[in-house]
C-alpha cells in the first residue's frame, strides 16, 4: 500500500490551509493508501539550527516521529502559504532541523553533490498566494518554488515534484475556495 504523508505549514489551523489539508484527506480516504499528517505548528521543538552544521543538535521526540514519517512516506503532500515570496518560519525551522545531513542527504567526500536519501518519494506543493501566478513566474522567478522543490526536496531526491497554485486566496469567494477544495480532494483520490 502507497504510504502518503501530508505536512502542513500553515500555523493557523482555521486557514484555509488546513481545510485544504482535510479535503485531500478525504479524498485519499476513497483509497487503500495509509495517511499520516504533520501539522508543523504543533510540534514542540526548536526552530533556530542555533549551531548551523557545525554541530548537531539534540533532535526532539516531535522530530524525530517526523522524520519516521517522512522515511516512511512514498508521497509527501506539503501544503503552506507563501508569504513575502517565502514560506511561514515555523515551516523553515521545521525544514533546518530535520532535512539534515545523514537524514535526508549525505556529503560525499570530494564530490559537488551529496548522496541523496529521499530517492523514490514524490511530492506535491499546495501553495496559497495572493500574489497572482503570473506575476510570481514572470516577475518574481517563483522563488519559493524553486528554493523548496529544486533546492531542497529535489536535492534530496524527491521527484516528481508537482505544483498547485491557488491564488489570490485573500477575499476570495466561496464559490472560488469551494473549487479548489473539490479540486484538492480529488488530487487526493488520485494520490497524486
């Protein structure tokens, strides 16, 4: 059985993040996958990498069942909001302190790149923007895109790694969110 793991970035649980969570949810439901989730924002642990590499921190018992997960998951669903062309700290911090060398990738001595430990996972972004996707590409060059899928998922070895773009979130009608969530929760069916 596909093992999906969905992680959720937005610190606000009554975001519309968190209903777009729970509609891909319902849709995996529909299939014989086996879900798990990480809600970011109620883990307990430290955000700052206080040492950067030069030395390791002690990893938390909520890190350490998170990056269980993450080994274990065949497809990581990543849902957050992009702000200031970037994603929340609370995200960040969780992305410092457990996509470490060892874990998720491994120096190797002489070589440019590392090994990568995450090969065989897939995964999706479901990110929520106000800034309108054509101004993000054309304008801005998605750099929240690129850092997170090519520089640290993809350096990890996940692929494919797709997108889903929801913008402009903010005033947007019901009708217009209720679309979407339809459209989550059939991405969800799809395992996809």
């Amino acid at each position: 059985m596909k093992q999906i793991l969905i992680i959720n970035g937005h610190p606000d649980k009554e975001s519309f993040n968190y209903a777009l969570s729970k509609a891909y949810s319902k849709g995996v439901g529909n299939t014989d996958a086996v879900l798990s989730q990480i809600n970011i924002s109620e883990l307990d642990f430290e955000p700052n990498l206080k040492f950067g590499y030069r030395k390791r921190m002690d990893l938390e018992p909520d890190l350490l069942k998170a990056i269980d997960k993450i080994k274990k998951a065949d497809h990581i669903v990543w849902i957050f909001p992009m702000w200031w062309y970037g994603y929340p700290a609370i995200m960040k911090g969780f992305i410092d302190r457990t996509f470490l060398p060892g874990i998720t990738y491994q120096p190797v001595k002489g070589k440019a790149f590392p090994e990568k430990l995450l090969k065989g996972k897939s995964a999706r972004l479901i990110i929520t923007a106000d800034t309108p996707k054509w101004y993000d590409s054309l304008f801005m060059k998605s750099p929240a895109i690129n850092q997170f899928k090519k520089g640290t998922l993809q350096f990890c070895g996940i692929t494919p790694v797709k997108v889903t773009y929801i913008s402009p979130v903010k005033n947007s009608s019901p009708d217009f969110r209720k679309k979407y969530l339809e459209k989550i929760s059939l991405l969800g069916a799809g395992l996809k």
